[in-house]
C-alpha cells in the first residue's frame, strides 16, 4: 500500500472563509498561530466543521484491494477516479500460470493481491487469480471476465475529499472495529498530510495501528 498526497488547500483559505463571517480580517496573522487556533477553535472545538469543507485534500492511493476499496466507497462525500478492470486486466492474461504455489509464484501473485494475515485464504486468492488468468487467455471479455476477480485483487485511485469529509472518515477507520487493511490506509492517509495540517485531524485518529 503506497498513499501520496498530491495536492491540498492551503490553510489560509480556511482561516479567511471564517473571517468573512465575522469581518475580522484585520486580526489575521497571515496563517500564524492566531489564524490556526482560529481554525481549532471554530472548526473543532466550537463545532463548525461546514467551515473545514474549505479545505480539500487529493491523495494517489496504490495497493489496496477491491475490498477495501468497496469500504472506502462509503464516504460518499468524496470523488473516486478508479483503476479501470475493463482497460487493465489484459496485465494478467500476459502472465504464465500461478500455480504451483511456490515461494517463486507467491512472489508473482502478490504484484496482484493483497494478502491477509491468514495463509488458507491467501491460497485461496491465488487459485483466484489463476481462473482469472485462464477465462482472460480464453478470450472472454474484460466485462464478463470481471465478475471472476478476487476481493483481493489490487488496484489505485486518486481520492479527493474535504477536511470535515476526512475527519469522519479518520474517526471510523481508524477504530479497531473496522477492516484491518482500511485501518493501515487510515493511518497512512493522516501520515501523508502535511504536518501543520494534521492538528485538524488528530483528536479524531481513534486507535494508534495495530499491524495484523
């Protein structure tokens, strides 16, 4: 799993949007302290997260599974451009076979598949994956040949969300009762915010990351 943050919103947007609501841009420090405390205080604190939809975060996340991608479609309140299995699953018909499963084809899968912590069911996904190969080898179209790949099977989007969006979002999947593989993208989605970003999101990060 790789996650880059690609673009942001500069924090000053924030602080300005609530200064327009009491005309008090004369007290702005020009983004210092008195403008982030600002955003903390109304923003958090007071309650007025409407005022951290200013605020836009775009990530370029890599190596999650279709799985996690179905818990990551959840939050609505955000745009998804998605890794295509009508234009890229000719990837897999190029490969040789999976099987025997081996240290060797082990290594080959995982550029597809994201593994569990539970060895049956990594099997499992490599068998998967090699009926996948065969009904793309037998020349039945992406569109069909789709419904045989495994949950575990990787993919990419970029992800634009905004900070009140985010915080939501860090709250639930960070908690010990969501997806393992959604509570490590989580924490690598907090990590990858710029640091004097991350004082909006901290309170909301429930659980440090337990590696499964």
């Amino acid at each position: 799993m790789k996650v880059t943050l690609k673009h942001y919103t500069p924090l000053e947007v924030c602080s300005m949007a609530i200064r327009t609501c009491w005309q008090s841009f004369e007290k702005s420090d020009n983004g210092g302290q008195k403008d982030l405390a600002l955003i903390d205080r109304v923003g958090n604190k007071n309650k007025h997260a409407s005022t951290l939809e200013h605020l836009y975060y775009n990530f370029y996340i890599q190596g999650i599974s279709r799985a996690c991608l179905q818990e990551l479609a959840r939050h609505r309140m955000a745009s998804y451009s998605v890794k295509s299995s009508r234009y890229t699953l000719k990837e897999i018909k190029e490969e040789t076979s999976f099987l025997p499963i081996n240290q060797t084809n082990l290594t080959r899968a995982q550029k597809y598949l994201v593994f569990t912590p539970n060895e049956s069911v990594n099997i499992a996904s490599i068998k998967a994956l090699e009926n996948l190969r065969e009904i793309l080898c037998a020349n039945i179209g992406n569109d069909i040949a789709k419904y045989a790949m495994p949950e575990s099977y990787k993919t990419e989007l970029h992800w634009s969300i905004n900070a009140r969006s985010l915080q939501n979002f860090l709250e639930l999947r960070t908690s010990r009762q969501a997806l393992w593989e959604i509570q490590k993208l989580a924490h690598n989605i907090y990590n990858s915010l710029p640091k004097e970003h991350q004082f909006i999101f901290e309170e909301k990060i429930t659980q440090p990351y337990e590696k499964q």
